[in-house]
C-alpha cells in the first residue's frame, strides 16, 4: 500500500505548486517518493512472476520526474502533481507496450498499452491486428479484460476519423485501425488509493492487461 502521507504531498502540491515551497517541504518530497518507489518496485516483484519481460527492471527505470518541462507551455507551474510509473520491457523510455500506473489526488488510474508509437511500430501493430483480427478480438472481449478495463479507449485524442492508409475501407478491423494509441485504463479513487488492497488491485489490472501487451510487443518485436 501507499502511505497516506504521498497522498497527502501531493494534494498539498497542487496547492502550492511553487519552488519556494517545493523547497521547504523537499523532505516530505523525498519520502513520498521513497514511498512511491518501494511500491512499483513491489508491483514489478509481483507481476513479474507471470510476466517475465519485466523481471530486470528496476522501479527507478520507471518512474517518471516531478518537474514539469514548461520552456513551451502556456502552465508554468513547475511540478507535476502526480507520481507515475511506465513498467516497460526496458524501462520507460522503450518503443515497447508495458504497464502504467498514476497516483494523482481524484485522477488515480491504472492500464497501459502503447501511447502514440512512432509510424514504423504503429504501422506493425496495425498490421498485426489486420492479420489477427480473431486474436486481438478475444482479447479486448475476454471476460477478464472487460471486467478491469470494459473496453479500449478511443477517445478522439487517440483515433482517426478514416482509415488509414493501406487499409480498405470496409476492413473488419477498422475500429481498431483507426486508432493511435492502444491503451485501457481504469479509474481509481482516493480510497482505492489508500487501500490495503492497493498492490492486489494494480497487479489483478496488470494480469488483465498482459495479453493486449504481450499481442503489441509480438508485433513490435517481428
């Protein structure tokens, strides 16, 4: 579990979200992120015995910085008020699918997939679902899938409006071609996130999620 004192950093963040006080508190910073770090590297240990991909790593291969790049953003508060993880085959920076978990006062959620992979590794997952349309159809339906996630997200964020090039129109895979991102997420909330069942959760969505990953990665890896 989380120690409600991370929780609480980072709701106190959001409303002090300045170096002044970024500074004082840099202590309460540091065990907040000690905290947040023996947990994914828990979560790592635990789903890594069904998922040996990730077996290697390590939480600090996953986790990603506090402060916010601002040199192009209109927001220029200078922190994140999350702490998040990217449990990746190689860690976060990789082309690979891999699992992700967010701890955000009210916007907590866990899932993963693949976000906006450049065009060579998009174009090779799409084809994978041309080709498997029958086994990437099994998995986003299968009971276990849809009782963690329901569905993938397709959010406009994430989806074309036509088909993509190279695809026919009436392709039986056009919703799934039509996307960026293949990702699914479940919400949790501040309680879920002060649970003891915390770790149980994230590794029940983790193990729901494994077939989607290990079906993107096949295709990336070919």
């Amino acid at each position: 579990m989380l120690q409600p004192t991370t929780l609480k950093f980072l709701k106190d963040l959001k409303k002090n979200n300045n170096k002044p006080w970024f500074d004082a508190n840099r202590n309460k910073y540091e065990d907040a992120k000690k905290d947040f770090g023996e947990f994914i590297q828990s979560v790592i240990d635990k789903h890594s015995k069904k998922d040996g991909s990730i077996k290697e790593l390590k939480a600090k291969d996953c986790l990603f910085r506090i402060n916010r790049d601002i040199r192009f953003a209109k927001d220029k508060t200078p922190y994140k008020t999350n702490m998040g993880a990217s449990i990746n085959r190689g860690g976060k920076k990789s082309i690979y699918a891999g699992y992700y978990f967010h701890c955000e006062p009210g916007e907590s959620f866990v899932g993963g997939g693949i976000w906006i992979p450049m065009p060579p590794e998009l174009k090779k997952v799409r084809q994978e679902i041309d080709y498997n349309l029958d086994e990437f159809k099994k998995i986003v339906s299968s009971k276990k899938f849809k009782s963690v996630y329901g569905e993938l997200y397709k959010g406009e964020d994430v989806s074309l409006v036509k088909v993509p090039q190279g695809f026919e129109k009436d392709n039986p895979a056009a919703d799934y071609l039509k996307l960026k991102s293949f990702l699914a997420m479940k919400k949790f909330t501040d309680t879920d996130i002060a649970s003891k069942d915390l770790e149980k959760k994230v590794v029940e969505a983790f193990d729901a999620l494994q077939p989607l990953v290990e079906f993107i990665n096949k295709a990336l890896a070919e």
